[in-house]
C-alpha cells in the first residue's frame, strides 16, 4: 500500500488529494499586530501565511495526528515581524511538535500565566510545546520561514484568548535586529 500524501524534505510542500490549503493575508489579522495603523496601511491581499494541512481526522475528533507546513513571509508590520495568529489548544492538555525546515524565526511559547519565552528556529530546529501553552512564530529572517507541525487530531484550537490578551511578549526590530520586548498591551 502506497501513501497518498507526500511531504517533500527539501521544501516542507505537502501534497496529496487529502491536503488542504489555507492563507492569511494581511487583511485577516486585524487585531494581531501592535501597530494597527501600519497594519491597515498594507495592501490588504498582502499574503503574510499559508499552511498546507494534511488531517486524517477533523479538528476534534480523536483518533489521528495531524500535520501541517506553514509557510510564513518575511516582512514587518511597523517594526513587528510578520507571525501567525498564534493559539492555546481547546483541548488544553495537548501538546505539538514542530520541525523547522528552512529560514530562521522566533518561536513564541506562553503560559496560561503569561510566562513568555522564545526559541529560535533555524532549519532542523525541533520545538516540543508543552501543553497548556499558546505558540505563535515569528519570522526574523529575509526568506520564508517553513516549518512542520504535528498535534492530535483531537487538539482543537483557542484563538479568542490570544485575540483578548495578546502574548506577553513582541518580536520587534530594534536597531535592525530582532528583540523580545516585553508587551503589558493589552493583558
Ligand atoms: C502550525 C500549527 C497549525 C496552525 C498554523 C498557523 O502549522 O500550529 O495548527 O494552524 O501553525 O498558526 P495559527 O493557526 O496560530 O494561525
Ligand atoms: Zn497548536
């Protein structure tokens, strides 16, 4: 028996009759960047992420492990590097596994107490998230920053509480180059 889905090593592309694709642009982050009005000043088709998602079973239901590749630009908002939304799990002790395939970025880690930390993500880079933790990831680099994600097909995804209080810390530029700067914005 043959697989149907194929994950090239070299380029992070999932394929297959069971991948699907999705894309963020610009103008369906609104709320996600500090700098709002830098935000809404972009061409609003401007594509910031697209994930290629290859799950056997559908958001909730047990049984499965999913995958996914995100493909996330370079670019800044303001002096903020582009990033995924960046979520909690809805089921809240599932943990996921991510392996970074090309460029270089920041990977974003938050307690439910608001305990930030970062790590940096370089090709081969392996990042377990533990559980009760939200991840974002932020691309610090020029190229795409492409990285595969693993999780139970039962995980589920909270976005409402990053949309409420934010990450307790931004990937910002500051004198061209990366910085983790603490953000008490909007707790
Ligand atoms: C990774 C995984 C996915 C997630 C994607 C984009 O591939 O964590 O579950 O959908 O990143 O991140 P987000 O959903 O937070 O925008
Ligand atoms: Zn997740």
């Amino acid at each position: 028996m043959t697989s149907t889905v194929h994950l090239d090593p070299q380029t992070g592309i999932l394929s297959g009759e069971p991948v699907t694709e999705s894309r963020r642009t610009i103008g369906r982050l609104t709320g996600y960047f500090r700098d709002e009005a830098a935000r809404a000043a972009f061409d609003q088709d401007t594509l910031v992420y697209r994930v290629l998602a290859y799950e056997p079973r559908p958001e909730g239901v047990p049984g499965a492990v999913c995958c996914a590749t995100t493909f996330l630009e370079p670019g800044l908002v303001g002096d903020e590097y582009f990033l995924t939304r960046g979520h909690f799990h809805a089921r809240e002790d599932r943990a996921e596994l991510e392996v970074t395939v090309s460029g270089e970025g920041l990977l974003v880690l938050m307690t439910e107490d608001r305990q930030t930390r970062v790590e940096p993500m370089r090709p081969g880079s392996v990042h377990h998230v533990p559980p009760r933790t939200a991840h974002r990831v932020a691309n610090t680099g020029s190229t795409p920053l492409v990285f595969v994600s693993y999780w139970p097909s039962e995980t589920g995804h909270d976005y409402q509480t990053v949309v409420a209080h934010g990450f307790g810390a931004r990937v910002r530029r500051v004198d061209g180059h990366p910085r983790v700067v603490e953000d008490v914005g909007h707790r």
